[in-house]
C-alpha cells in the first residue's frame, strides 16, 4: 500500500518521537500505550492538538506534535493485503504492557506497546516455527503483532446473576435457596471488584461488544438482578451506587407496586414505582415480561406452553409498561430460563435486542443475541471461586 492511501480520507504521518496513544474505552478516553519513534500511521485531523487514528472499534489520538511527514519512500508494509480484510469475531485481552512487534517474530523491530486491561480485535492468527500464536492486529492502518506469551484470547465477559439479598440475620426462610445471597457476600463480592479493577458494563455495552462496535476494558463484567424484588433496592442498591456501579434490574412488569410495602423479610416482595425510580442511575431497568414469570402445574415455565402470539403480546405488553422507567426498553431475561425457539422469534419480533438465559458461560461477539449465557455467584461461592468463574480462562 502507497503512503497517502490511508482509509477514512486519513493521511500517513511520522511519529517523531517516543508517543503516547489515547482511545476510547468504554465510557472513557483513556492512556493505550505508545508508538515508538518511526512508525507510520494513518491519521485524520481532530481536535485541538491531536490526530485521529482507527483504534479497534473506535478512535484513537496522538499529540499533533509528536507527527512529522513520513521521510523518504517508506511505506506500510502489507504484501498479503491484509489491511483491507475484515476484523474477525475474536479479540485478544492485555493484563500488562505488551509489546507490538512489526512481524511475528519476538526478534523483529518493536512497533510500541498496548497498555494492560484492553481487549483489542483480531485479524488474522497463525502459529510460527516453534509452535508459538501470534495475534495480527490493525492500528492507525498498519499492521501490528502481539505474541500469545504477552496477551491472551479474549474468552468472553461474564454476565453474573442475581436475584434476592437478605441479611445472615433475617434470613430464615431462603438460606437454603440457590437465589438468594446475604447483604454481606455480596458486599464481599462487589468489594472484590472493585479491588481487582473491574468495570460494570450497562447492556447497551456489551450489545456493542456482541456485536464489535465498541473497545472495552479486558476486566469488564455485567451484574443482573432478575425479578425486581424489594431487597434489591433495600440491600444491593447502596453498595453498588457506593462503588460507582452499574447493573441491570429484569422487572416482571405485572408485579410493580403502586406503592412501597413495609419490609418483611419473610416475604418475596416487589419493588413499587417509587422504589424503581429511585434505583435509576444505578440500575438500569429492563425486561423480565409481564405475566410469564409463572409455572405450570408439572412445575415447568409457562412461556413454554403458551402461543406465539401469547408470547409476543406479553413481550410487548412489559415493553410499554417498563417505558414509564426507561424509553429504551431493549433487553429481555427469559422467566426461569425457559426458552424456546417460539420465544427466541418472539422477542425479536417485540423489538428486544437481546435476552439472556440461565445457560452457564460467558458471552462473546458471534453468540447468539437472544441466547446469551450468565453466571451466578453463590453465597456460598469463596472470592476465589468468583475469581476463577470471571477470570479471563476457558469455561468447562
């Protein structure tokens, strides 16, 4: 490729110097990594004093003073044609400061370095001569190479699941129910994250990570609560607005309250519409439907027996009586897990975006959009049985 035939009506320039990189990721810009002295990338004018460049699934920037015209007749190498390919479903995920390097060869010139705690697509992998991988990455239109030993495949972020909190004290109707976590593991838990650096994606983020439209940080994981019981507001709502969090609240919409009940710890109590809007901000409330959330008499969920048309009306129906809490409504959890393929139609056709399941896993760009995996975390689990479950390894 010429220099000048950059994309998006981008030039190539010079770095000059040592410089640093910014993008944008998640909700923030943040500091990527560095360009060392040298290397050529295509840039489009931004604003202030810095350039523009493609960065992942999103912009990149670069100080206006650390560019010069490219020197001589240096080009971009890309003999395969690489840089006109399309990015692959896979991303790869930095824990430390790894190095880009020109081939895939740990011998040949360093590009410069990724920051920890991105996850970065991937174009192309290939195995060298001691069987070592080697990830292909696009920065800036060129081409870039990360070794296995430095980053790892990306396997998916976790999207856990939680439904009833109660205090060790008042617990004594649900202890032994696998939904229900005390106030103080999941203080533990949420602590836990905090500590570790974990960023709480909305599901408006991770729509964007299923389908590649947004760079988000390696240590990134999504909090659930189905149901819409009352302890949510009482118990998990301050911990989560005391770090900052985000998380998402799967209403049954028939079972909102006009008005707060008094506390009962005995009871599994909904929250009102009061209590509702006051978790706004921290929770965003989606779809758990409007009257689905039942069993039939051989104790298997109810959406199952029920029509197509059942189906997509009730879908519908908890879409419009949700929308008095947020207009854009657009994710679904099935009730109990139940799912088939009448359903899976269904919420596509009531204009969901995605639903989640009880499926264990994680998700990943490529899944199927209203098949998505989660997680749950017992009270029960130690933090080094959560750690293992979210951590960035294979699931079994």
């Amino acid at each position: 490729m010429l220099l000048g035939e950059g994309n998006d009506s981008g030039r190539y320039m010079q770095t000059n110097q040592d410089a640093a990189i910014w993008g944008r990721v998640g909700n923030n810009v943040v500091r990527v990594g560095y360009l060392r002295a040298g290397q050529i990338l295509s840039v489009t004018p931004g604003a202030g004093d810095y350039e523009e460049f493609r960065f992942g699934y999103s912009v990149g920037f670069i100080d206006k003073g650390h560019l010069a015209p490219v020197q001589g007749a240096r080009r971009v190498e890309d003999s395969l044609g690489d840089l006109n390919k399309p990015l692959s479903n896979q991303n790869l995920v930095t824990w430390k400061d790894t190095p880009l390097y020109s081939a895939a060869d740990a011998t040949s010139p360093q590009v410069g370095v990724l920051a920890e705690n991105l996850r970065y697509p991937v174009l192309n992998k290939l195995k060298d001569r001691l069987n070592q991988t080697w990830y292909q990455i696009r920065l800036g239109q060129r081409l870039a190479w990360v070794s296995s030993l430095d980053a790892q495949q990306d396997n998916g972020i976790p999207v856990l699941t939680y439904h009833h909190i109660l205090r060790d004290e008042e617990n004594t109707r649900f202890r032994h129910t696998s939904t229900t976590t005390s106030v103080r593991a999941f203080g533990n838990q949420m602590t836990w994250l905090r500590d570790m650096g974990y960023t709480t994606l909305t599901l408006y983020q991770l729509e964007d990570y299923l389908r590649n439209r947004a760079n988000l940080p390696a240590k990134a994981v999504v909090i659930t609560f189905d149901d819409g019981l009352k302890s949510v507001s009482r118990y998990a709502y301050p911990i989560l607005r005391q770090y900052d969090f985000k998380a998402t609240a799967f209403i049954i919409s028939s079972r909102i309250k006009s008005h707060p009940q008094k506390w009962d710890p005995k009871a599994l109590q909904f929250m009102s519409v009061s209590e509702l809007k006051g978790i706004q901000g921290t929770f965003d409330i989606q779809s758990h439907t409007h009257f689905l959330h039942r069993v039939d008499d051989l104790r298997h969920p109810i959406l199952l027996s029920r029509s197509y048309h059942n189906v997509l009306f009730d879908f519908q129906r908890s879409r419009r009586a949700l929308a008095q809490f947020n207009p854009h409504v657009l994710y679904l959890s099935y009730p109990f897990g139940g799912y088939d393929l009448k359903a899976v139609k269904a919420a596509g056709a009531a204009g969901f975006h995605l639903a989640v399941t009880t499926v264990k896993g994680k998700v990943k760009p490529g899944d199927n959009p209203f098949l998505l995996k989660r997680l749950y975390i017992l009270r029960t689990d130690s933090l080094e049985t959560m750690s293992r479950l979210i951590s960035n390894q294979p699931q079994g």
